[in-house]
C-alpha cells in the first residue's frame, strides 16, 4: 500500500529495499504514538514486521509481496533492514522488534483503555496471554485460539466485542492473509500479526537474553538452541550479497 499525500503516514519518510517499501519510524516510541495516541484513539490499518527475511522471499514470491505490500505500516524488524535504511537516509533509524512492540502496545491499552482482541496460539497459550494481559490491566474484550473452524463466527465475535486492537498469531503469511479478510468487514481497527508472541510473552518460548538482543544476535541465539534454522539463517548471506552488489 503506497502512502497518499494525504495518509497520516505521508510524514514518514520510506526506503526502498528490493521491492518492499518499509516506513524509516525513529525508534519505537514514534511508532507507539503513531499507532494509539494518547487520547485513546488508534490508527486504522494493519502493520507487518520486515527482515531481510522478508525481503528475500518478497523477491521470490509474488503472492508474499503482494501481502506486504497491502499492510499500512512495514517496519524495521530486522538489523539488517535497519542498516540499509540508515545508510540510504544518513540518520538515525532504530530496529523495532515486534515482539517488544506488541507488549509496548498492550501497556499502552491498559493506560488508555483500548479494547483488544487476541487472536492465534494453542488454546493454554492463548489463556495464560489473556490472563497476564488482564492482570496487568489490558481490557482483553475476545480471544480465540488458532485451531477456530469458522472464520465467519470470528470476524462477527471481533466485530460485536468493539475491539479497536486485534493481535493475531498464526505466523506469516498466514496472518497476514487472514487480517485482510477480517479488515474487509471491521475497517475501524488496528491490526498487527505477531507469530510466535504470545509463546515468548507467557514464557513459553525463551527469548534471547538482553546482551545477545543489544548486540542484534537474536538470530544467532535461535540458531544456537534451533540448528534445523540453518538454511534459513544462510539465507540472509544472499542477502547481504544482493545488498553489497546493490541488488536491493
């Protein structure tokens, strides 16, 4: 989706990186104000987390292209992407890991009250997401695990709620796929997919200790406990070939 002149994203300035065009936000908390602002009201669209991952299958793929480029916001989800943002605008732009955005975002709808609706996971999963959510004073008005037979009954469940936040975590594209359709029907809202979140919010799923996120190794640790990831990790040499080369 290509920001119009007079999109609230047209101030964000974007780069260009292969086909994918990604929003340069400064850091996290620009984003966080852009997508619920403090008088409680939130952007309607959808936003999707862009690594050199993405951008290589996006290259390869025209139906994952397609699906990212029908998403509102792309953001910087990957030091790698962040790199070549910073070089093409010669100014600061930070890595905004999805993860830590989506628990940024529900601290911020429990500060301000917006309703949010959960969506994905495995059924103990998607429970003990929803309890830690309303302990910490997230008004959580819906959740449906990622094993629903109609889709139907979803859309109408999100829709009678009056969730302005839906999160959904199926993983990407499938996701993705499926936020298009319940926006089709429920344009009024924020949507953000976020794969594996609920998994490392409940602790379900470790996430790289601090040093190692500083220091943009994350992908090294998930290589480190996943070795079977090794094909997906040799990936991003390609990427930084094409990038070198100026493929991208």
């Amino acid at each position: 989706m290509v920001n119009l002149p007079n999109s609230p994203l047209a101030a964000i300035p974007e780069v260009t990186i292969g086909p994918v065009q990604v929003s340069a936000f400064d850091d996290m908390t620009q984003l966080l104000a852009f997508i619920l602002k403090e008088d409680g009201s939130v952007f309607a669209g959808s936003a999707i987390a862009i690594n050199p991952e993405k951008i290589l299958t996006a290259m390869e793929t025209p139906a994952i292209l397609e699906v990212i480029r029908q998403a509102d916001i792309r953001y910087a989800d990957g030091i790698g992407v962040v790199k070549v943002m910073r070089k093409r605008l010669d100014r600061k732009v930070q890595r905004i890991p999805g993860c830590e955005l989506w628990q940024a975002l529900m601290l911020r709808a429990a500060t301000y009250q917006v309703p949010v609706y959960l969506v994905g996971a495995k059924p103990e999963v998607l429970a003990q997401t929803q309890a830690k959510l309303v302990a910490q004073g997230t008004p959580v008005v819906g959740a449906t695990d990622g094993y629903f037979k109609d889709e139907a009954a979803l859309i109408a469940a999100i829709k009678h709620s009056g969730a302005r936040f839906v999160s959904v975590a199926m993983g990407s594209p499938k996701q993705e796929l499926l936020i298009k359709r319940i926006q089709a029907q429920h344009p009024d809202c924020f949507y953000m997919g976020v794969g594996g979140t609920y998994d490392v919010f409940t602790g379900n799923v470790k996430r790289a200790p601090e040093l190692w996120c500083k220091l943009n190794l994350e992908w090294a640790y998930r290589l480190v406990l996943q070795p079977s990831r090794i094909g997906r990790q040799l990936r991003l040499v390609r990427y930084l070939w094409w990038y070198l080369t100026g493929k991208i």
